[in-house]
C-alpha cells in the first residue's frame, strides 16, 4: 500500500519563479531539477513518487522511465496529466493507499478528491519542499568544530568531546 506523492510536473513548473525562469531558456533542464527536488523530498518522506508530464508540451509516445528512485510519467500525445493523474489516483485510491496529488489547478484538484485522494497546491508543496531542505540541512549538518576535516572532534558527541578534553588537560 504506502503513500503516493503525484506530481503534475508542468503545473508546478509554471508555478514556482525558479522553474518558470528557467524553463524559458531550458525546459528540459526545468523538468530535470523537478524530478531531482521531487526524488529528494519523497526519499525524505517516504512517500512513493511519480511526476507526470503531458504531451502538449513535448510530443511522441507515452514514456514510463524511473529516475532517482521516482516514476516519472510523460503521457500520450493528446492525453493530458490531468487525466492521466486522476485515473491513477482513483486506481490507487481503491487500494486504500494514501494519495497526495500536486497540482495548482482547481478543477483536478475537485476530480482528485472526488477519488478519494489528497491535494497539495503547487504553492504549499514548494512551502513543504523548502522546510524539508531545511530538515534535512539540519540533519547533515557538521559542527563547525570539525572545519570539514576528518577530525575526531567533527565525529563524537559534545559531552564526549568535553570528557576528552578533561582528561586530556588532567595529563597536562
């Protein structure tokens, strides 16, 4: 079962100012820091991902591809995700599985809830990914003690590294 985070790719492109900037030089580029950002964030909530982008703004066949660990979804010409979303989150939803779906626009958003499922504004998930950086900065961060070398006082604890530092100035 688990939780699934759906990703309408090109509605949280156009929503955030860093991809709607960028993705006016470069699109593919736009799409790629998306499912990157996505990978880290669901990787941190444990959430099953899929990012999905329709054809009307890149056309050819239907594309399943996983990457960093998410399914990212590129549908059919002339299928747009919206639909493709609501299909799955209705499928996923008669599994009992918990769905957020990620999209700013209002008429998915009342189809996904009439499946059953969750919804995040494109708005609120960028609010939501920038508090898990910050999350997860936080958890990774070194002490400055350590100045990024491989240094023991980098790698204990505070109290440990005070009960060191006793005995070390009891030898003195």
């Amino acid at each position: 079962m688990g939780e699934y985070l759906i990703v309408d790719g090109y509605n949280v492109i156009n929503a955030w100012k860093e991809f709607a900037q960028l993705r006016q030089v470069n699109l593919e580029h736009a799409r790629e820091l998306l499912i990157a950002g996505v990978a880290e964030y669901a990787a941190f909530k444990g959430y099953r991902a899929i990012v999905v982008f329709d054809a009307q703004e890149v056309a050819g066949l239907a594309a399943t591809e996983q990457i960093h660990g998410i399914e990212v979804v590129f549908t059919n010409e002339g299928e747009t995700a919206d639909s493709w979303i609501e299909r799955r989150a209705y499928e996923l939803g008669k599994t009992r599985a918990k769905v957020f779906v990620v999209t700013s626009d209002y008429a998915e958003q009342i189809n996904i809830l009439g499946a059953g499922a969750y919804r995040i504004s494109s708005r609120e998930f960028r609010e939501q990914y920038h508090k898990a950086k910050k999350e997860i900065a936080a958890r990774l961060k070194v002490p400055n003690r350590a100045l990024n070398r491989n240094e023991l006082g980098g790698r204990v604890s505070g109290h440990v590294l005070e009960h060191l530092e006793k005995l070390r100035r009891l030898k003195s």
